[in-house]
C-alpha cells in the first residue's frame, strides 16, 4: 500500500484559526495573506461559535475550508475557570456553505452579532449548555448529523480528565500538536493521549495546527503562528478533494519534518523524509523500533519490519532541533497482516 507516494502533490494546512470575528487580531483577509505567504494552501477559519463561509476567498492555490470553534464549559454563563475543565470541539464543514449552529447557547455565541445569530439554521440541544458526558456526546453526534467533521483541540489545555476524553466517539482526529497552547504553557504534544485511544480501539486520526489568535506580531518569538501544520495528501486543491482526504486520514501533523514516501507491503515499512536525527515505528510506548545514525548525522529514510502480534503502527520522523511528523495509526486489518 502506498499511503505517501513520491510523485504525490501535499497540500500544508492550517485547519484552526481564530480571526477578529471572535477573539483573534487579524482580519480573515489579513490571515489569508499571511498564510499564502508561508507556504498553506489551505486554511480553515474556525472562529469560537461563529460559522462564517469564507470560501469566495479561494482562489485556484489557496482554499478556505468552512467551519468554527465550539466549547462547552461548566460555567452556564461561559466564564473561562483557567483552574478547570472543558471541551473544545473544532467543526469542520463537509459542504462549503455549512454554517448550521450546533446546540445555539446565546451565552456562549458571544462574538457573534444577534441578528447574524437569528438567521443561522440550528440544530439541536437549544438553550443553556451542560458540562457532562451525555451532553457532549450528543453535541458531537449533532454535529455529524449535521455535516461536520468533528475533531478534538488541545486536550492539555482544555484539562478534562483523560477517561472523559476517552469516552467520546465520533471525533475523527485529535489534535496532537497545537501551538497557541505550546506558545502558552510548553505543553500541547499528545501522542500518549493519542495512543491511550488506539489501545482502545479507537483509531481516531492525528494532526496539527496553530490555534492561533495573534495577539503579537507575527516576528515575536511567542507568535502562534506557523509553528504546527497538517500536511494533506488530496487528490487536487478543490473542497471535496480536501474534506475526501480528511475523511480517509489521508494526511499526517508536523511541527518541522515533511515525511515523503511512506509504503507499506505486508509487513515491511518504508519511510522517506526530509533531514532527520531518528525516525520511529510505534507499536506502544513500551515498545517501538528506531532508525539512525549511531554517529549522529543525519538520515532520510528508514526500513521496517512489523512483528507479530502488533494490533497497530504509525510513524514519527524527529528533526535535529526537536521538531517532528507524526501519521496517524494503522491497524493490522488495514495492512492486511
């Protein structure tokens, strides 16, 4: 199986971004430039419970995805505890112009203006919004219902426990690397959440993103932006061949390293990357395979062979300064082994 071809085209994306339509600096224009201008080819404007369709600003190189930012906190007037739990939810639009507020709480559609609000379609739970676990999954369950793509934002920062984390379904991916969380406390790396989901069953997919608000110049060492990416592996630059690739886990999270060739055959893994200190077959955190330079140079491929009796895999490539690309985790089924 060929997951990453050489010859195929990858697209850089940022699919989590607040613009000043809710709590962030920059104007969706403004963003749009600076995005363009470091490479993305796509970015997903999500403001906090403010749906907008941005996609007349696409061009034949660059597209925006529709969709937003929701969260649910214990809170029924949403007031930020920044001692306590909550869930943020990232909504990704499958159609372009999917702008349906899941579960309308006026308290917490706060950036948008009411009469943008009153002409929304809503669907769902209506009225004051509640921190548990049943309410959060018919969020999400709605949400799908509803055309979106549901994934999981900076599980270190939101601080719910690990077992109502676990409990959801219906995300299709976590986000493992999250900038605007690293930028605040250093912390926002979740591949040991990511794989407590897999031992579970749950072979959600992984990627990464900014987060970011731009509350200081883009040139400030604290900047959230352009620090976590998703790469997409979609067949052209078009919102069906993106939201198909996203569907299918066709793409991988990366803080620096660009992973070039991944394939599979029967057990044997082959991995091509750009300049790296080590590459990574993970089968567990208690155990994995490594590839290097026992003189520390640099490498660019790795070989692997799968063992017996391993339920999953997936790949990390770690650049010399820490950064790093991680895949998403595939299971023995899917490799036909």
């Amino acid at each position: 199986m060929d997951y990453i071809s050489p010859s195929a085209r990858q697209y850089k994306a940022n699919l989590h971004c607040h613009s000043n339509l809710s709590d962030g600096r920059l104007t969706p224009q403004a963003l749009i430039q600076a995005y363009q201008s470091q490479g993305y080819s796509i970015l997903a404007i999500t403001d906090h419970e403010a749906p907008y369709d941005h996609t007349a600003a696409s061009s034949p190189d660059f597209l925006l995805l529709t969709g937003y930012e929701a969260y649910i906190r214990p809170s029924p007037d949403c007031r930020m505890d920044p001692f306590g739990p909550e869930i943020h939810l990232n909504l990704l639009a499958k159609e372009p112009h999917t702008t349906t507020l899941i579960a309308f709480d006026p308290n917490f559609c706060k950036y948008m203006p009411p009469d943008t609000a009153a002409q929304r379609r809503k669907a769902g739970d209506l009225g004051p919004r509640q921190y548990n676990r049943a309410y959060i999954q018919r969020f999400i369950d709605t949400a799908r219902d509803n055309g979106y793509l549901v994934t999981y934002n900076h599980p270190c920062w939101s601080m719910e426990s690990q077992e109502d984390i676990l409990s959801y379904d219906g995300c299709f991916s976590l986000e493992l690397f999250n900038t605007g969380s690293m930028k605040i406390s250093g912390s926002e790396y979740n591949l040991a959440l990511y794989d407590q989901f897999l031992r579970r069953g749950k072979l959600l997919f992984c990627h990464g993103a900014d987060d970011n608000h731009n509350q200081v110049p883009l040139h400030d060492p604290l900047s959230d932006s352009f620090g976590a990416w998703t790469m997409l592996l979609a067949e052209e630059l078009t919102y069906p061949a993106v939201i198909q690739a996203l569907e299918q886990g066709r793409f991988y999270a990366s803080t620096g390293p660009a992973i070039t060739c991944l394939t599979f055959e029967g057990r044997r893994v082959h991995l091509e990357f750009t300049e790296a200190a080590r590459a990574i077959l993970h089968m567990s955190p208690k155990w994995a395979l490594s590839a290097y330079d026992p003189r520390g140079g640099a490498i660019t491929q790795a070989d692997f062979q799968i063992p017996d009796q391993v339920p999953y895999v997936y790949l990390s490539v770690i650049g010399a300064d820490g950064s790093q690309a991680c895949t998403r985790a595939f299971s023995r089924a899917e490799l036909g082994i």
